[in-house]
C-alpha cells in the first residue's frame, strides 16, 4: 500500500505543499490561511488516511507532537477518567500523549518531569506534589508549556483548571446541616496540598456558621498508609466519636476505605450515618445504598487544560496565564 504524503494531499485539495504542511503543523492561522483552506486540507488528510513521519517531524521542527500528563494515581478512577478525556482530545490535535503516576512521591515527581524533558514532549500537564513547585519553576525558565490541573501553588504564575473545592465542600456541609445533621466529621489526608486545605476550609466555614465547628470531628489519614491502616484509623476515630451522623470524605480512596470501617463496626447507612464524598467512583454506585458525591466536572477541566496547554504551545511568546475555577457538583444518592 502507498504511504501517503503531503504532496498526494496538495494534489487532491488543489493547493500548494507548503499550505499542507502549514494546515498540519498548526500553522495554517498564523500564516493567514482561511478557515475553508485549512478545513478542506483536513478533510483530504483524513480522507487519504494520512500518518505524519513523527521522526522527520520532529527532525525538522524540533517538535514531538505528544503531551506529557502526570497525575498522582493512574489507578485511581478520577484520574484515569481525566486521562482518558485528555487523551481524546489531544488526539483530535494529533497529538500522543505519555502519561505517567506519581503516587504522590515529590521526588519521583520531579524525576518524571527530567525523563519527559529528555523525551522531547511539546508541553506538561500536571497533578503536582506538594514539593513540586521548584521542578514547575524550573518549566517556567525553560519556557515549557505547563497546565496544573486539579491542584496548584498559590503564589506561582501558572495556568491551571480546578474545581471550586470551597465551595463544592461548603455547599455539601450546608446540605448535611439543612438536613438535621450537626455531628458532622470531615476526613481528610495529610497532604497539605490546596485542593484539600480548600474542601477542609469549605468544612469548617460552614459548620462554624451554623455554629457546630468542633475540631476534633476531623481526621487525618496519612496518604501514603496502607488502606488496611486507614480502615483501622477511621474505626477508632468513629468509636471515639460515637455521637458523629454524617461525615464528608475528602477523596473517593478515603470514602472507600470509611466504607469498609463501617461494615467492620456495623453502622447502617444513612440510618446511624450519612455519607457524601469528594470524586465518584463505580464503587459508590454499585454499594447498597448508594453514596452521594461531589463530582467533578471531568470533562470541562480535561478540555481546557488542553486547550490552554495548545495556546502556549502555539503562541510561546504571547499567551495569557489562566487560573480557572469548574463548578461542581453534588450528586445525591441513598447514603444521605
């Protein structure tokens, strides 16, 4: 079978091969080809079935045409969901994407960042760690395209996409309250990261405007325990603290580990106990009863993170930095 090149596709679109090799290196725009040009080059691209030579690509242009992704924990639902979103929509750019897990461990963070660098990638997007900051600083003087998602450095000037975590948390307190509930637990990590300082803050915020903020209706799990060790800490956090009738988690890990704590103790849910936590899982729909969550709005940050990360790499000199709050969502099951 004849491989497909861009003087075949010149031909069947009746243009010159340079305006071809425009449309396909995203340049078409910049080089003021109209919209009807590059749509039609596009259409006979994909109708040839055309596959650029990624190595004579990148030759010539200094370009990869991938995306390093790294998130804490491509296991985890909310994450692999978020991949799978960003991968779809990278390659509808013609883009790969390479992505990788950092089980939240700082260092292996930043040797992932070293190892996308030597691999040549057009740009990060980015869960980072809470000592990433120097490794993105380090991006940002190399003039790297950089998006963080899901979290971000208060005081560093760089894109990212989140949900609003504060007000999803307060919002779901507010519901446990206007509920009859005012025991109400938050259970949280250690991390220190932002995302989780804001859903605690959101907590705490809303319990004390009701005026039922005690301090030690929250808990701390350590991340990197084993989950049988955080199923023994909520147990004797929960017999601690009998008086406790509802309880927000802060990540959908921490809501299944709490889940195994209370079958261990016998707690009927939501009769002895209601449920909300932060991240859907399949878990939580096919659990009887099923647990309400936050949702986060998944797909609404994976498109912009992309279509952010696409404006720097395009524009490398003149782009605007955003910091971009999602809304979202409170999906109400049997748990409450």
């Amino acid at each position: 079978m004849k491989k497909i090149t861009i003087k075949d596709i010149a031909m069947e679109a009746k243009v010159s091969i340079s305006t071809v090799s425009f449309v396909l290196n995203d340049k078409g725009e910049k080089m003021n080809i109209s919209k009807a040009v590059i749509k039609k080059v596009q259409d006979v691209a994909e109708k040839l079935h055309y596959r650029p030579n990624m190595i004579a690509s990148s030759l010539r242009t200094g370009k990869t045409r991938s995306i390093g992704l790294i998130v804490e924990d491509i296991s985890n639902q909310f994450f692999s969901d978020l991949a799978r979103v960003i991968e779809d929509e990278a390659k509808k750019l013609g883009y790969r994407v390479f992505y990788c897990s950092t089980g939240n461990d700082d260092e292996r963070s930043a040797e992932l960042i070293q190892s996308l660098l030597q691999a040549n990638v057009d740009g990060f997007i980015i869960t980072p760690t809470e000592k990433l900051e120097k490794s993105i600083d380090h991006l940002i003087k190399l003039k790297m395209p950089v998006v963080l998602i899901d979290r971000y450095f208060p005081g560093q000037n760089v894109s990212h996409v989140v949900m609003d975590n504060y007000e999803e948390a307060f919002s779901a307190t507010e519901y446990f309250i206007k509920h009859g509930h005012d025991n109400i637990a938050f259970i949280n990590n250690t991390s220190g990261m932002i995302q989780m300082q804001l859903r605690e803050k959101g907590y705490v915020d809303a319990m004390k405007a009701a005026g039922y903020y005690n301090e030690s209706l929250m808990l701390h799990l350590d991340y990197h325990s084993t989950e049988d060790s955080k199923i023994e800490a909520i147990v004797r956090f929960f017999e601690k603290n009998p008086m406790i009738n509802a309880v927000l988690f802060a990540a959908n890990y921490m809501g299944l580990a709490g889940l195994q704590a209370f079958r261990k103790m016998g707690l009927k849910i939501p009769e002895d106990l209601s449920i909300i936590s932060f991240d859907d899982h399949y878990s939580f729909k096919l659990h009887t009863p099923s647990i309400s969550v936050i949702e986060q709005p998944i797909d609404a940050i994976a498109v912009k993170a992309v279509d952010l990360l696409m404006g720097q790499m395009r524009n490398d000199t003149d782009f605007v930095i955003e910091k971009v709050l999602q809304k979202g969502k409170l999906v109400l099951r049997e748990s409450v």
